[in-house]
C-alpha cells in the first residue's frame, strides 16, 4: 500500500517573495506568516502558500509549452475580482481560452491563475 501524503503547501518561486506573499494575501484573504526576502508564506490556517526567492525566474510564455502550473481561485463576481486583482497589480494576458466561464491572469511576477466563478 502506498504511504497517503497530504499537500501542505505550493511553493512559488520568484524574484520578491514579500511583494507576492502581499498580493496573494489580498486575493485570498490568507494572513502573512512570515514575509522575508528570502522565503515568505501566507496562510488561513489549513494549506500554505510560500514564495522562495530564485532571483534568475523568467515568466513562461502564454499560451506556450513553458506553463508548469497556475492556481484557481472560486469568486462570486469575477468580473469584479479581475477589478480588483488588475488593480492590485495583476495583468490580463490577450489569450482567454476560458470564453465568458473563467478570466486568466497573471500576478505582478507573470505566474498564472484563474479566476472563476462559484459552481452554481
């Protein structure tokens, strides 16, 4: 039987740790653990997310092959949220493949995520 895992946390690497644990603390709402420029997390008390400085990160190109992962994020008005995220610092690539169903943007660094709405 294979030993269960369970996911802890995501770490992202970056360029600024601190300047992502703030704008992923203002999407998710996750408090601050600890904000470094070396390594920073941010939590709500059940999963993690952390940001560990790797100076030399170049975005991948969207849409391309170099796209490893990206997050979803639920919300009840996504047209609201990409609002507020683009004005947090977020940026709306050209490609939509989502339609009208879910918006992708990327964070100040240029890592992917979704926004989408509440299942209905």
């Amino acid at each position: 039987m294979t030993t269960k895992a369970k996911l802890l946390a995501v770490t992202i690497d970056c360029a600024e740790p601190r300047r992502l644990a703030e704008f992923y603390s203002k999407v998710t709402g996750f408090e601050i653990q600890y904000a470094e420029d070396e390594y920073a997390g941010i939590t709500d008390g059940a999963m993690n997310i952390y940001f560990g400085r790797v100076p030399d990160r170049r975005p991948a190109e969207w849409p391309g092959p170099g796209k490893q992962f990206h997050l979803d994020f639920r919300v009840p008005d996504v047209d609201k949220a990409v609002q507020e995220y683009l004005d947090l610092g977020a940026t709306k690539p050209d490609f939509q493949p989502g339609g009208d169903r879910w918006t992708v943007l990327a964070d100040p660094e240029g890592h992917l995520f979704c926004v989408c709405p509440e299942k209905s």
